[in-house]
C-alpha cells in the first residue's frame, strides 16, 4: 500500500527498507516533520506513518482527510500527540506499536540511574584529560535502596524486575495493580507513601490529563531530600520549571531525563550550529547533577526491527481488510 513516512531518520529507512522486503508496501520517505505545512504532501496515499513528535491535531487530521489518507499508522507506542476523537469523527483509523521492546527503555532507564549515581559521564572525561583524582566522584550502593515507580506496564514491569536484581526494594503506583507486577516484587502504595519512601523515582505511567505535570512543587515537596527523579515516558508528565526548583533547592539531587516537555523543538535534530532558544532548557543543562539524552530509550537494533516489523503488518492488516490489533481508539 502506498504510504508516506513523515520525520524520518537514516535509521527508520535503514530498518523499514529491509524489513519491507517481507511485505513489500510502495513507501515514500520524507525528512520532514508531519504538522499543517507539511500535511499536503501526503496526497497519492492511503496510510501515513509517523513518530512521537509529529502533529497529528484535528486541522492536520481533516487535512489529511482531504488528502484521502485513511490510515495513520504510529511508528511509536504513545499516542498523546494524536486527537483521536477527531480522526473517529474523519473515519481515519489510527495503528501503533504497543510494545516493541520495553527492555530497550528499562535498560535505558537503568542506564540513566547508573550514570548519574556513579557519575561514569564525568569519570569517562576525567580519565580522558590524565585526572585520576575522585573528589566528587562519591556514589551510593543501588542495594537496599528504595525505588518508586509509577506505572507499572510493559515498561515497568521489566524495570522493577531489574532493579530487584540489585537488591532494591521496589514501590510501585498505577491506577490498576497488575499480577504480573506483584510476582517481579513490586509492592503497591499509593503515591505519597511512594514519594515519601522512595530514594529513587522513575516514570513509566502514559501521558494523560491526569498525569501531566503529575511531578509538580506540590508532589516534589513531598519526596525525601536528595531524591533521584527519572522520567523515560513522556516530558509534559514533569513540570520541569518546578523541578528546576527542586534542583535549586537541593531536594532534588539527580535528574535523568529522556524526555523534555517541549522536546518537540530540539530531540532528534542536529542543533549543535544552533543557538538553543529554549532558556528552561539550557537552564537544566547547567546543572552537574542533570542527565539530559535526547528520547533515546527506544532505540536498539532489537526495538527498531520490532518497530518495523509491527508496524508494516499494521498497514498490511489495513490493507486486507483484516481486524486491526493495535488499533487506537478514543
Ligand atoms: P503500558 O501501557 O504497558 O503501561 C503504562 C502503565 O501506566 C499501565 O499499567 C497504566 O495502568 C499505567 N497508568 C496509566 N495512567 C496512570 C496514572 N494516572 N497513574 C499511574 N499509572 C498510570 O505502557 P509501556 O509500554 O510500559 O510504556 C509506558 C510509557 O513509556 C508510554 O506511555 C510512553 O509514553 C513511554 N515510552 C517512552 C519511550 C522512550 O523512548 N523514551 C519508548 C516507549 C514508551
């Protein structure tokens, strides 16, 4: 099926080209980001394919309804920057990938606790420039910590079952308490006991009306001092002027971040030529204590074919008529 891919990268052509092979749809790859200037271009196709921080509100969806696009097929999990009510209302039907690795944004999420905890990132450079010297260097034993998290889905799941592997004691928070979540040893709380107790604080619940800016001054003054905060799931979930505030302040001591409320200006562009014009952001880098990537937890060989893979058989399923698995619905 003819289909346009917005906001693509060397890597999305890389591993859509060879697993297209198997299904053999007529992609077109543009560069461009998918928003109301851009949204003409997908005429001549049925089904568009996008990313996390493509526009896809209800002036894009009617235009490309005009287009003739029927089909709006997610290369992502989250789904928050759609307007799902407007694309029932077009008889657009919107497909994404449920779950492609969630161990790639465990790992990751890991990843960030590590760094910021054993500060590797200023070791790495230290070394580098012949400075053996530790001072500063000083970190804590991940074992018999307490670590908070909030959501406990795919995502969660694996990264409680990697922290209980150090030997942390994990709490968790999600409106439904999942099984799977107790037998990796999670134990359930509501949040302020969880933002009380926990030494660490990761985020894996969706961006909702409910969960956005879920982590506020209001929540941040109810964590210990010297809390690591971590957030892979989606920005707008932390009210990053409060964190600010929090980094200040000095309750807040760690911060990993993969995602930034207003990313959608900076994450996945090249702007080191660029003068950055977000003073929020720069205000967080200026931190020593900030671990700043740019939405990269997704992205491993293992996750980007399973991407592919899934969200090819979501167009081919579109095509044939067949009952959409991973359909979207209000
Ligand atoms: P999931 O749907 O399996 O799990 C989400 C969990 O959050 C569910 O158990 C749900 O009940 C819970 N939840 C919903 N509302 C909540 C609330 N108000 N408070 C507490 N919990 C709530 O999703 P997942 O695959 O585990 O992914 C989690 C999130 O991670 C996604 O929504 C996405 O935003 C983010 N994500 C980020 C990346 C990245 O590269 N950084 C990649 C994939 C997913």
């Amino acid at each position: 099926m003819d289909t346009i891919f917005f906001n693509t990268k060397v890597y999305d052509q890389q591993f859509f080209t060879e697993c297209n092979k198997q299904y053999n749809h007529q992609i077109r790859f543009l560069e461009v980001p998918l928003n109301e200037g851009t949204a003409p271009l997908a005429k001549g196709s049925r089904a568009i394919c996008v990313f996390v921080n493509d526009v896809v509100n209800s002036t894009v969806l009617h235009q490309l309804a005009e287009e003739g696009i029927e089909l709006v097929a997610l290369r992502c999990a989250g789904f928050n920057n759609v307007d799902l009510k407007a694309a029932a209302e077009l008889g657009i039907k919107v497909v994404r990938v449920p779950a492609y690795s969630p161990y790639a944004v465990a790992e990751h999420t890991l990843a960030l606790i590590l760094t910021l905890n054993r500060k590797t990132h200023r070791a790495y450079n230290r070394v580098r420039e012949g400075n053996f010297a530790l001072n500063g260097l000083i970190g804590f034993d991940l074992h018999g910590r307490t670590v908070g998290l909030i959501g406990l889905g795919k995502i969660g799941v694996v990264t409680a079952r990697i922290l209980k592997g150090f030997g942390c004691k994990v709490l968790g928070f999600d409106i439904q308490q999942d099984r799977e979540a107790q037998e990796a040893g999670v134990e359930f709380t509501d949040l302020d006991t969880l933002y009380a107790a926990s030494d660490i604080i990761s985020l894996h619940c969706p961006l909702t009306p409910k969960t956005h800016h879920l982590i506020n001054e209001e929540s941040i003054g109810k964590m210990k001092d010297g809390v690591m905060l971590i957030n892979t799931s989606r920005g707008a979930i932390i009210d990053t002027k409060a964190v600010i505030k929090g980094l200040k302040s000095e309750k807040i001591s760690y911060l990993g971040l993969d995602v930034y409320e207003e990313e959608g200006d900076l994450f996945f562009e090249d702007l080191s030529n660029k003068v950055i014009k977000d003073d929020v952001f720069m205000r967080l880098l200026s931190f020593n204590n900030v671990l700043i990537t740019g939405h990269q937890a997704f992205l491993t060989r293992d996750a980007l074919q399973s991407i592919a893979r899934v969200t090819l058989q979501n167009i081919t399923d579109f095509e044939q008529g067949r009952a959409l698995v991973n359909q979207v619905l209000p």
